[in-house]
C-alpha cells in the first residue's frame, strides 16, 4: 500500500476533502477514476467548522452528497442536487414551476417558525440559499446534530456545506459541456368533453329537482352548440419546453498557484405556456502560496437570473383549474384573432371564468435578479502548527420585479382594469471572520485548539410603487408615469440587522481511538431586545473507534467500526420579524384629532414591542455508527437523533382593547425524532466493468408538545375557495396535519341512512340521500355532525424519504441510475372540491371525466357521490378524507447513458476527452395520488389546487476536455 503525506497547509490537502466548515479545501484527486473504496481511506482529512480532521476522527453527525453524474444532469439549484442524495436531508419541490425553489429540510421541520437549513460556501455563510451554478459544486456535506453548534444561532435547521471547484496544478485545461432536451407533462388530467358536459350538468339538475332553473347553456334542444367539442383546453396550455445549457471551464496552476474559471448559461422553457426561467453564471477561484508563510486566494462570482412565472396555486383562477372547468364549445380565438370569451347568449349559465391560454399568455412578470460575491482570504503561519486566517466576503443580492396585469375584457370572469407594479429589494451582506487554530501531540495524546470572533452585518432595504390605468397597453407605455390614474401606492423598507460571534473548540483523542470534541459559541444578534442581545451554544461529542481495539484487530473483512454520540444546544433566528422588538411606524392620512378636531396625519405601530423576546433554541441528541467493510468497499452510517425545538417565536393576536393588532412572543416547544441509513458499495469486476451502489433511507416522526397558551392553532391560509380548510396545528400531533370527518364509504340505500343513529337514537345525517358520503362521528360524540366530530387525517409532511443510485462503467461506456421517493405523507386534493362539485362552487364548472363514475344505484362501487346540483348534502363542502390522499411515490428521478471516445480518438483530434450521453428526468412515477403531480410541496401545506407538475425531460449532452 503506497502511503500520502499531507501537508499541513489546509490549502494543499491531497486526497479527498470532505468539506464540514467554513474553510473550503480544495480536492486534488490522486487519481481521475476510483476504483473502489479502498482509496477512499477512513484516514482522510475532511475540514470540520474552521479546521480540519481526519475523517476517523469525526465525532459528530455528517452526511456527504453523492454527487455522481452531477454535471450530466441540468439542475436550477442546489436543492434539486441534494434531493434523494444524502439521509437526513429531505427535500420537496413546490411544484415544478421553473422558477420554483425546492424546500430542503434537515432532520425535520423543526417547529412552527420553519427551520432552513444554513448554508456555508468555500466558507462564507450566506443569508438563504446561494445562487450557484450546480456544476461548479465540488463536494457538498452536511452537518446534521449538535457539531453545527459551531454555527450559533442560526444552526438549528442543520448546515450545508459546500465546496466549488478548484484549479489543480499543470497545463491549463478547459472543459465545454453542451445540453439541449425538451420537457413535457409525465401526466393530464381530462376534463369533460362538451357533449358530456352539457349531459352532466342536466342530469345534475334533474337530481336536485331543477330542471325548471335549468340554464340554457346545458339544455341540448336550446344549445345543440353546447355539445360541439372544440377546444381541448388542458392540452391548449401545456406544451413541449426546451432547455439548453452550456458550461464552459478552465484550469490550471503551478506549485504556488491555481485557477479556475467557470462559466455558464441555462435557458428553460416551462411546459405551461409562457413560463421559462434563465441563467447566467460566472465564477472564479483562485489561490497563491506568497511565501512560505503566507496564503492568499479569492472566491467570486456573478448570478443573473430572470424568469416568467406562472398562478397555479389558486383555486379560482390558477392555469390549471381554469383549463380545467373551462367549457369545451368555446374556441381559443374568435375569427379575427382575439382571446374568445364565453358565448354571450349563455354566459351566465356557465359563470365567472377566464381564458386559460389568454391568462398564461398575458402574463408579464419579470424578475431579474443578480447575485454578487467576492471573498478574498489570507491564511498566516504564525510558527509550527499555529496559524492565523482571515476570511472576508461581501455579498449582493439585487432583485427587481416588473409585472404588468392585463386587462381580461372576454365575457366570463371581466376585469376591466390594469396595473403595473414594480418592486426592487435589495440585499448587502458583510462577513468578517478571524480565526486561530493550534495543534499539538505529546505521545499519543493529540489535541486542536481553534477560537475565532465572526462579524456579520445585512443591509435589506427596497420600494414598491404601483400605478393604474393605463389607456394603452403596449410594452412601450409599460411605465409608471403612462398611468392614467394619478394615484399611486408608494412604499419603501430599510431594515438592518447584525450579528457578531465568539467560538472556541477544543478536539481531543487518544491513540484516535477514543475521541471528544467541546465547542462553544457565543452570538449577539441586533434583532433582540438589548438584555437579550447574547446566547451561548455548546455542544460535546464523543466517539470510540472500537475496530482499532486488540480485540478486533484480526477480523479481516470489518475494516473499521466507529460509535458516535454527540448532545448539544442551538440557535433558531427564524420567526422573528425586524418589527418584534421596534416595529414600524404605519402611516395613516385620515385620523383625527386635536384640540379642534381635525383630519391629521399621524404614525403609530400595530404591533407591540416585546422587549423580552428571545430567539428559540435546539436540543439535539444523536447517537450513530460508522463502519465499513471488505477493505472499505462497503461503507454504512447509522444515526438515531432526537431534537427539542424550544421557545418558538409566534405572532400572537391580541384583543381590540389592546390598541395593537399582534405581538411576537417565545412558546411551543417541538420534536423531530427518527434514524438515518446511509450504505455505500463499490465494486471492481474486471479491469474494464465497475459499479457502485448507493442507497440513503431516512424516517422522521414530528410532533407538537405545547404552544402558546392554546392546544391548538388553525391554518386558514391555505384553504380551497374560502370553503375547506384542513389545516391545524395541534398538541400531541404532527405539525400541519389535516383535520376533518372520517368516512364510511357511500350510502347505497335508505335504510342505511334510517339506520345511521347516534347514542341517543337521534339520525346523524337526517338529510341525505343514497349515494351521498357517510360521515363518521368520533366515538363517544351524539347529536348532528359538527367540527367536535374532526379527527387526524393525516400530515403532509413525509414520515420516510428515500433515494437509491447505481453506477456502471464497461469499457467506454457508463450508466447512471437515480431513484428518489417519499413514504407515508398526505395530499389534501382541493382539486376535487372544483372538478368533481356539479354547481357545488356557484359556478358551473366543466369537470373531470371522473365524475363519470359518481355513484348511481346502478353504478355502486364508487367512491365518488351521486351527482347533484349544489351540493345539498355537503359531500363537498364538509372537510373530510374524501379529499385526503396518498403522497407517497417513487419516481424515477436521472437516467444517464454516456459513451467516451478512445484515447486513440482523441490523440487524433488532440483533445482530453470526448463524451456523448443522453439524460433523462422523471422518466417515470409510482404514485397513488390522483392530482397532476405528487410533489405539491409545503408551502401550502400539502394542499394541492392545481399545483404545477414536475416535467419529464429527455436532453442530449456532449462534454469535451482540452
């Protein structure tokens, strides 16, 4: 076995770098192809919150991100690589809106404020998530347990660490990467045709014993065009998207220095009409020995960003729903060309709806958004093992928005007004960083020293201004000043914040066999009260790596055995507002008052200053394993954890005699527990196949243990129509859980309704009809079905994520494969409510083509209820698991086939490399959900009205090394 020396210079490590602080490392291979996992020695030195270790010397919790394949995929962020890749890490998109962000969640929600995860690149920590190219990511790992107490008060929701790429010593090299694909819809919902539509809405009349209010628009004898089929409007709106993508980067360096330079561009185009986001990148690295003593290097990048955006959250008029009840008769576009509305005869018979290809089509929202980093560094040797690091960024986030609103002039749902609106908000973020690190050994007694003060400073400030009526609509007049109206709503924030930190750690093993680790941090943060202004973090870890005891020496195939636990406290900024501690001023033109009263201007807070709030903190408790086996080809990682989330920050209403309308307070106290699995195998077959198998499993249990002086909390933001909402927040259940009636299926007779008595004999449902839905009342409950009857239906967040890949190269050739899904989450489908509710909104909306299959007393075995006009029942309107669906699946999420030329080609045309590959994403989902698209995301809540799909991609790719 050949043996590396490592430097002690950080910045000259050789082997793999496992990134776990804020220090970036730069990776330099030791070879371009691994072979197996022997190379990947559990001796390796990784960096761990501004310093480094070996790897056998981890004692906290830390996941690393297979990145296999990355570049061959075409990504928006980095939540999209980490989905599926590493246990403990789960990730839901909000939908596949080609601007949307993922949610990305370590080891659970965390508690009512919403935990996000902290992110460190190359070691600048950043204020939410990093625009970064996800070709330029070299290594991601993440710190999941109390080790991120290193990180204060903003690591509770666990810490991503993310290392780009770096230049390596030799000639320069550039590496073009060219993309191009389509995207299109995995899967359609069907609405009615027109025929079957007028038939359903007559026979819904009848049932409800109205055909004398019956509109002409579903009368076949009165509007035999009714039933003239014309338009498709599901297929009118989707479309085939393309997506190209182009990366281009240069490296190289010496002894003493090394670049890198990447560039990229990524366009999409949505599968809805008129949706497409856009990219551009550039970044550079680089790094300088001066002197023996002395290192200096930068890390900068640009991002710019725009996109086109489209409203598929709502239940009245998002693209989807509306293609959805749409009628069929009516065409796209009238004879000359324009947006045809509804057929003005009959209008009224169909009620207030809108084109739902003019809607896409006349949406103009841009939003260019560019992102700036610069980050110089230096690193001083002060004397053997002693060494001295400053680190200083400045970060830029300058977005503005442009949306014009339309005027909707087509007969259905009129709106005979325009606007514009502009927005910029603006964001400096200032880190300065000092750090000294100390080693020392006497015997086999080995201790590192680390203490470090981090300042950081956020500037966020910006403007509103809003315009109306504008007399012509052309781009050109797309400005504020063209309005007609000449009133204006203006407004504009500035809000600062800062927090300034003091860390020290202390690593100790013996013989790296017994291990402990004691960190602490102490963070003022400007956004709490003056008394309240400084919190101290701690954690302590410990590890034994039992495979170096006598007794296991001689077991050849156990290659090495590491137990770990850590228990630590950590801070949660989320929740609280800039206005908790000194709220803004609201302005007010119209109140009066004065010694003659008058009309006057005056300011004045709605909410109340709470000068002894406090942010929330994190209990966490972890306990893991790390082995690895048959000479370090296969690798597993275990970890069960418990976390407290305490002193949540809730904005409490307060009662009118209060003057103020709300006051941020500390309560609630919540718990995420569950196990990670992570295993890892590598094999050689042959000098010519490998494979590599990788699989992460992670299971989580969430539950709410107190909040603030109530037992429970209702959510009516995310509700359908203003009619159903499922959504509370309840003691002793998971957060965000679903609440409603429990079921028993449809009544098939009379009598089983005559039957259907409570305690006392009294009929529960006195006033249905056979194929109506049987609500349940709890147990123990009498009298007539009301709110007391609601159970748990379930919760929309996940109780078990997982991913597997597998990786194959044969000769020339190589195959990725990447599966990621969900297990045992809850879909609330909304969409029922408006596609499957004859007349049942006040609108007579056109329908899926479920409704086919409502209940008849000749058509029994359905869960769909009997058609009715109105709903007179409430099948619809009543809150219940009709509407509650399985969540679960698992799709198909990367396929990659590649095939590089042979060296002797490439000698010929004196180049690097030559590779061609095809990609493909979401090539196919096992799903029991009926929606569009089981990732509906969290922002709702799991409420899905027509949430926008995630597309299926097929791209081809061609990488070329010079």
């Amino acid at each position: 076995m050949n043996v590396f020396k490592i430097p002690v210079s950080v910045t000259y490590l050789t082997g793999r770098v496992l990134l776990i602080g804020a220090i970036s490392a730069s990776p330099m291979f030791l070879a371009q192809k691994k072979d197996s996992l022997k190379e990947k020695s559990i001796d390796e030195i990784v960096v761990v919150g501004y310093g480094t270790q070996k790897k056998s010397k981890v004692s906290g919790a830390v996941s690393e991100a297979s990145l296999d394949k990355l570049t061959s995929r075409s990504l928006s962020g980095v939540g999209e690589v980490l989905q599926g890749k590493a246990p403990g890490v789960t990730v839901v998109n909000e939908g596949g809106d080609p601007n949307g962000s993922p949610k990305v969640n370590i080891r659970g929600l965390g508690g009512i404020n919403g935990e996000t995860p902290l992110y460190v690149v190359d070691g600048v920590v950043f204020n939410g998530t990093p625009s970064i190219n996800p070709n330029d990511i070299q290594d991601i790992s993440v710190l999941k347990d109390a080790s991120a107490a290193i990180y204060g008060a903003r690591s509770s929701g666990g810490v991503i660490l993310i290392t780009t790429k770096k230049g390596k010593k030799g000639n320069l090299t550039v590496d073009f990467d060219v993309k191009y694909g389509v995207n299109q819809a995995w899967r359609l919902k069907e609405s009615l045709n027109a025929a079957e539509f007028q038939d359903v809405m007559y026979k819904a009349y009848e049932n409800a014993g109205k055909l004398g209010s019956l509109p002409m628009a579903f009368n076949p004898n009165q509007y035999p065009d009714g039933r003239v089929t014309r338009t498709d409007w599901m297929k009118e709106i989707f479309r085939t998207g393309t997506i190209q993508e182009y990366n281009v980067n240069l490296s190289g360096g010496s002894e003493k220095s090394r670049y890198f330079v990447g560039m990229n561009h990524r366009s999409l185009e949505g599968i809805l009409l008129n949706t497409q986001a856009k990219r551009y990148n550039f970044r550079v690295n680089s790094e300088h020995k001066v002197k023996d003593w002395l290192t200096i290097g930068e890390n900068m990048y640009y991002n710019y960003s725009d996109g086109n955006t489209a409203d598929t959250k709502s239940g009245y008029t998002g693209a989807l729903v509306a293609a959805m009840y749409y009628p069929p008769n009516v065409p796209v576009y009238t004879p000359s060309g324009a947006f045809s509305g509804l057929p003005i005869d009959v209008a009224g018979g169909y009620g207030d709806m809108i084109n739902p290809v003019a809607y896409l089509k006349r949406i103009s929202i841009r939003n260019p958004t560019h992102e700036i980093l610069i980050n110089p560094y230096a690193e001083i040797t002060l004397a053997k093992d002693l060494k001295f690091r400053s680190n200083f960024s400045q970060t830029f986030k300058l977005g503005d928005v442009k949306n014009f609103t339309y005027r909707v002039l087509e007969v259905g749902k009129i709106f005979d007004t325009n606007n514009l609106e502009y927005q910029s908000n603006n964001s400096s973020t200032a880190l300065a960083e000092q750090l000294l690190t100390y080693k020392i050994s006497a015997g086999q007694h080995n201790f590192d020293f680390l203490g470090g003060f981090t300042f950081q400073k956020t500037i966020d400030d910006g403007f509103v201004a809003k315009s109306y009526d504008f007399r012509s609509e052309a781009e050109v007049f797309q400005h504020l000043q063209n309005a007609a109206d000449t009133n204006k709503d203006v407004s504009s924030y500035r809000f600062k914040q800062s927090l300034v930190s003091y860390l020290a750690r202390v690593n100790y093993d013996y013989a790296g066999k017994y291990i402990v680790s004691l960190l602490g941090r102490r963070d003022g943060s400007s956004l709490v009260a003056k008394q309240n202004r400084f919190a101290n973090y701690y954690a302590v870890s410990g590890a034994w790596v039992v495979s170096k005891e006598n007794f296991l020496k001689d077991i050849s195939w156990l290659s090495s055995l590491k137990l770990r636990g850590s228990y630590g406290i950590l801070g949660n900024l989320g929740g609280i507002s800039p206005q908790a501690v000194n709220p803004l001023m609201t302005r007010d033109n119209n109140i009066i008052f004065g010694q003659d009263p008058s009309q006057n201007i005056a300011y004045y807070a709605t909410t109340r200053p709470n000068p002894d709030l406090k942010w929330g903190k994190s209990e966490q408790t972890n306990f893991g394993v790390d082995a690895s086996f048959l000479h370090n080809s296969l690798s597993l990682q275990f970890d069960y954890f418990v976390k407290n989330s305490k002193d949540q920050i809730f904005n409490v209403s307060l009662p009118s005699t209060a003057t103020y309308n709300n006051q941020y307070v500390n309560a609630g106290l919540f718990q995420d527990k569950g196990y990670e699995l992570g295993i890892n195998y590598n094999k050689v077959i042959s000098g010519d196949f490998s494979f590599s198998v990788g699989a992460t499993m992670s299971q989580l249990k969430n539950t709410v243990k107190q909040l603030a002086n109530v037992d429970e909390i209702f959510i009516n933001d995310n509700g359908v129509r203003g009619v159903l909402k499922p959504t509370r927040v309840k003691v002793g259940d998971p957060l965000y859980s679903f609440y409603g009636y429990k079921t028993g299926g449809i009544f098939q007779t009379q009598e089983e309704i005559n039957n259907y008595k409570d305690a006392n004999g009294n009929l529960i449902q006195p006033n249905a009809k056979p194929g109506d839905i049987k609500f349940l009342k709890k147990e123990g409950n009498t009298g007539v079905l009301n709110n007391n009857d609601f159970v748990n239906l379930g919760s929309p967040y996940p109780k078990f994520s997982y991913g597997f890949s597998y990786n194959m190269t044969w000769k020339n050739f190589d195959l990725n494969l990447f599966f990621q899904g969900v297990y045992g989450n809850k879909i609330f489908n909304g969409m029922k409510f408006i596609s499957l509710n004859p007349g049942g909104t006040g609108q007579n909306y056109n329908m899926d083509r479920d409704i086919l299959n409502a209940w008849t007393p000749q058509n029994t075995n359905t869960d769909i209820p009997r058609l009715v006009h109105g709903d007179p029942s409430g099948n619809y309107s009543k809150v219940s698991d009709f509407y509650v669906e399985d969540g679960s699946y698992l799709r198909l999420k990367n396929l990659t086939i590649g095939y590089s030329l042979p060296k002797e080609l490439y000698r010929k045309l004196d180049v690097n490399k030559v590779r061609i590959y095809m990609t493909t994403n979401n090539l196919f989902t096992i799903t029991k959900y009926t929606g569009f698209d089981p990732e509906v995301g969290m922002n709702s809540y799991g409420v899905d009205t027509g949430r926008y799909p995630q597309a299926r991609s097929f791209i081809f790719g061609v990488e070329v090394g010079l």
